[in-house]
C-alpha cells in the first residue's frame, strides 16, 4: 500500500512541476492571442487543454 500511495504522490507532484513550468508559457500566448488575434484564441486553448490532458 505504501508503493501504490508514493506512486500517486510522484505523479502529483509532476503534474504539479509541470504546471508551473509551462504557466507562464501559456499566459504569454492568451496575452497575445487575446490583443493580436482573438479569433484564433479559443482553437489554441482548445489544442492545449487536449494535451494536457
């Protein structure tokens, strides 16, 4: 039970990581999208959310 718990927390806590590492990455692209190009700011959000997932 414990290896099945550690396991759970490490992928948690990458999940968390990446989160963090890729934030500001995806912050940067709304910023864009949302004044240079708003049409094509839903699709992109879309495209992320799937992989991400």
């Amino acid at each position: 039970m414990k290896d099945f718990r550690s396991r759970i927390q490490n992928k948690i806590r990458d999940r968390i990581s990446q989160a963090r590492m890729f934030n500001s990455y995806i912050r940067g692209w709304t910023n864009y999208y949302c004044r240079f190009c708003p049409s094509a700011l839903q699709p992109t959000l879309w495209s992320i959310e799937r992989y991400l997932a």
